[in-house]
C-alpha cells in the first residue's frame, strides 16, 4: 500500500456528488458501494501534500477492501491509529483490554 500521511474530508456536498455519480455508474449495489468508496478516497489521501491515487481505478486496483474499510473509518474518525492496517490478525479489542482501555 502507498503512504498516505493526510486524510482530507469531503464536504457534504461532494459526498453527495459522489454518491450521485456512484448510483449513475451502475445498479449492482455492491459495485456502486466499491466505486463510491473508491471515489472519496481518491480525493482525499495525501501524501507530502500530493495526493496519493490519481483516481478511482488506482484505488480499486492498488488497496483491498479492508484497507479501504479503515481509510474511511479513520477518515470518519471512528478507528484507532493503534490498529495497523497491514495486519488483518490485529484484535483491537484485545489490544484495548491489554493497554487497560
């Protein structure tokens, strides 16, 4: 995976207009989920001030869902930094009760 040392949030309105686009693109619900997913993350990883993916396709071909899935936790500020990302085996909870949180 890239490094990303920033994550931008999208206003509202640019959500929106992703989710708007995402819906237009396909019906399979799945897909439109992925893509949707991918667009947001697109416009707001960075790295060095420079963003990391040129566009949904570089994010649908470089990150994998769980990856995806803890970009826009953290994005949403909802996931801990302590969990890394490249470790599937991580148990948050486990980590929790040992650090005594």
């Amino acid at each position: 995976m890239r490094e990303i040392d920033e994550l931008r949030p999208l206003t509202a309105g640019r959500l929106l207009t992703i989710w708007r686009e995402s819906r237009k693109a396909t019906e399979d619900p799945l897909e439109r989920t992925l893509l949707c997913n991918a667009r947001v993350l697109a416009e707001c990883c960075f790295f060095e001030g420079e963003a990391v993916f040129e566009n949904e396709a570089a994010v649908l071909t470089t990150l994998t869902g769980r990856q995806m899935e803890y970009l826009l936790e953290r994005l949403a500020g909802d996931h801990s930094p302590a969990a890394p990302l490249w470790n599937p085996a991580f148990d948050e909870a486990r980590f929790d009760a040992l650090r005594g949180g």
